[in-house]
C-alpha cells in the first residue's frame, strides 16, 4: 500500500509540472513576441549532452541570453544559425525557443508520465498492493 500512495504522490506531481509547463507554452503562444536569435553556443551538461544557447534582442532593443532546457547529443542546431525565440515582454526569463519540440514533447512526455504514476499506483492500491 505504501508503494501505491508514493506511485501516486510522484504521478500527480509529475502531472503537475506537465499542467504548468502547458500553462507556460499557451501563455507563450498568446501573449509572447517572436524574436530572432542566433546561436551562439552549445552548452555542455554533466550528462555529456548539450543545450542551445541562444543571444537575441527583445522589442526594445535590450540583449538577452537564454539556455534551451532541452539537451541532445546531437545539436539540432549549428552555432551561427538563427532560430526563433518567443517570450513574454517585460519577462525575459520567459524566453524558450519557438520550436514544436521545444513547447510540446516535454510537456506531453510530462503528463504522459505523471497519468502513468498515477493510474499505476491506484492500480496497485485496489489489487490491495
């Protein structure tokens, strides 16, 4: 039974972070400006894949860095290649690349995740586990 509360405790937290990472992406598509960055780095991660980072300027001019959250072993992206960047004015820390595998295959493998905790562990609660 306790296996089954803690399946169920990580499932809906899990969940959680899904349903305010998809929270950030619609905000992000309602209310975020597009912007063009290059790329500038390849940042380098204990796990020895890296993430894109990314010099762009906002609306008004100002420089801005930002750092994918996701990695790969592959860069998807050259260093001096343009991508486009989406962020809430006024919120810089806001900033994720606008890319369909950047905004949605985090957050749909996050809630697909946090769904299977949790039916896992309610699954196991009424077998009586």
């Amino acid at each position: 039974m306790v296996l089954a509360v803690v399946l169920v405790l990580i499932g809906l937290g899990v969940l959680t972070l899904g349903v305010r990472d998809l929270s950030r992406v619609r905000r992000l598509r309602r209310e975020g400006l597009r912007a063009v960055g290059t790329v500038t780095a390849h940042e380098l991660r204990p796990s020895g894949s890296s993430s894109i980072v990314v010099d762009y300027r906002d609306d008004l001019g100002v420089p801005h860095r930002m750092t994918s959250p996701l990695s790969s072993y592959l860069p998807t992206v050259g260093v001096g290649e343009p991508v486009t960047v989406r962020y809430v004015p006024g919120e810089p820390a806001s900033a994720h690349l606008d890319d369909r595998r950047e905004n949605t295959l985090g957050t749909a493998g996050l809630v697909v995740l946090g769904v299977g905790f949790t039916v896992a562990g309610v699954a196991l609660a009424l077998r009586g586990g």
